[in-house]
C-alpha cells in the first residue's frame, strides 16, 4: 500500500511538471505570471496544510468510526468486482453526485458560503482547484472515500482515486489552450470548466462538470461560446488571506474596516505576517521531508 502511495505521488508531481510546461508553451490566457496572486496561499495553506489536516480528519476520525460502527466493509460488497472496474465504478458514481452537489451549490446562498473562495482566483491556473473551503472538501471526499472503505474495496483503489482526481483537477483548471474537439461533449477540460470560473452572469449556472462533461450537455447546464472570457473570479470584493476567506464565508465584513469593526480580527492582521512566515517556513521543511499527498482536493470544481 505504501508503494502505491509512493508510486501515484511520484505520478503526481511529473503530471504538475508537464502541466507548468504546457501552460508556459501553450498559454490560455497569455501573460499569466507564475507565482500569481494567491500563489502561496493556494500552495502552502490550501494544498499542503488543509489537504493534510482533512486527511486525518475525514479517514481517522469519520470513515473509520462510520466502518467500526456499521461493519459494511466486512460484507465485501465490491471485493470480487476487479479493481479497475472498482476504480470506473466509483469515478462515475462520485462524479455524478458532484455534479448535483455543485450545481446545487451555485443556487444555494448557504451552500454557495462553502464554494464562493474556489470561484475567488482571478487568475486560473494548475493550482487554482487546490483553493476551497474546508467544509466543502470535508462534506465532498467523505462521501467519496467513505464508500470505497465501507462497501469494501480494494485498499489501492483510495490513492489511485486520489491521484486521477488531482490529475483532473490540475488539468480542467490549467491556464492551457486546448482544443478537444468532439471529446468535449464527453470529458471536461479546460475549454469549458475556465469558462465556469469567468466572471460572466451566464455561466454561473453552467459547466458543473468535474471530469464527464456528459453531465452538463445531458442535463442542459453546458456553455461553450466558442470564444474566451474576458475575466475571471468573483463581481464582490472577496479576502486574500485564508483564514479570512473562511471568516468571510460566515461573517460578511468589509476588510478595509477591520480594524475598527473587528477587533479580534485586527489582531489577526497584525499578527498574521509572522504566521505567514512560520507557515511557509513549515511547508518548506514538510515538502523536503515527503512528497504531498495526492489527496488534495484538485477535483473541486
């Protein structure tokens, strides 16, 4: 198991190679720096921290507890089935179920407090999907991995899951001039999930898809103008800082007035420099110890 972990991280990181080279030679969206706004915080905070945080959170203390209690994986209800039809079964599954869960998403104000940060980047590149709220990765990889262990899967089918949803979720999100021609009615690409992060009236309500683009052109959600957006991100002022983003997301503020409305928050700003070089210094000492997991939630759409 812990081969296979090392073998879909090493797959991983060159996947994130050849996108940055892609992205440098064949630019959606030309002029894009590389370390752009919110580069570190979607690395360091979003990617390495959170994803590790969740990981721990969601296997150790909900999927275990739920597997001890109801004692389904002893069934082996998918233990016969092999494990690439394991792997297919639960990829469709899942993926139709984030369909409707991001659509509902985007008509649910409450809902929408959850997804509002990934939508937040006005420069959409690889690392732009790492960047979501908390409780929107807590609420989507525990109903995708809490089957794969419940039902009884083969224990590789979790990393191999992992590392396709990342695979997907760094290339839908790459700032990469692809033409996918007759594909894209059937798998989602950066073609029509960068119109999805546009700051466009009429797409936002469109392109929910993360990996089957199916789902958008069966369900009449797709959107494909055959032209590129003119920006991206949010019409509202929305926070830089990660911590700030998740306050925003149940405590709408102005942060201009932080310091006269908000003074726990005004502490915070103060303090948050030296936290910030702590945490990088961190992830500095964590990435030269061990690869990142594939866990992160790059399929967030």
């Amino acid at each position: 198991m812990k081969q296979v972990e090392i073998i879909t991280t090493a797959m991983l990181l060159g996947w994130v190679a050849v996108v940055i080279l892609l992205e440098r030679r064949f630019p959606y969206r030309k002029g894009l720096p590389f370390f752009r706004e919110g580069f570190w915080t979607d690395l360091v905070l979003y990617t390495f921290v959170q994803s590790y945080l969740l990981k721990i959170i969601i296997f150790d203390y909900i999927i275990q507890p739920l597997d001890q209690h109801f004692a389904l994986s002893r069934l082996h209800l998918v233990t016969a089935w092999p494990v690439w039809v394991q792997v297919l079964f639960f990829l469709v599954t899942h993926d139709f179920y984030i369909y409707w869960f991001h659509r509902w998403q985007h008509h649910s104000p409450v809902l929408w407090r959850t997804h509002e940060a990934h939508h937040s980047g006005k420069q959409v590149d690889w690392l732009a999907g790492s960047r979501s709220h908390a409780v929107e990765i807590l609420i989507n990889q525990t109903i995708e991995f809490a089957p794969i262990v419940l039902l009884g899967a083969d224990p590789v089918v979790v990393p191999i899951k992992a590392l396709i949803d990342a695979v997907w979720g760094i290339y839908i999100h790459a700032n990469i001039d692809v033409k996918s021609g007759r594909l894209q009615y059937f798998f989602n690409g950066p073609e029509m999930h960068l119109w999805h992060h546009a700051d466009h009236q009429e797409v936002f309500h469109a392109n929910f898809s993360t990996k089957f683009a199916v789902w958008d052109w069966l369900f009449g959600t797709a959107y494909f103008p055959g032209h590129k957006p003119r920006k991206w991100g949010l019409y509202y002022a929305f926070p830089k800082d990660y911590f700030l983003q998740h306050v925003f997301s149940v405590k709408r503020f102005d942060e201009r007035q932080l310091g006269r409305r908000f003074p726990l928050l005004r502490r915070y700003n103060l303090l948050r420099p030296i936290l910030w070089r702590r945490l990088r210094g961190l992830a500095k000492r964590r990435s030269a110890a061990q690869a990142p997991s594939v866990l992160a939630d790059s399929s967030a759409a």
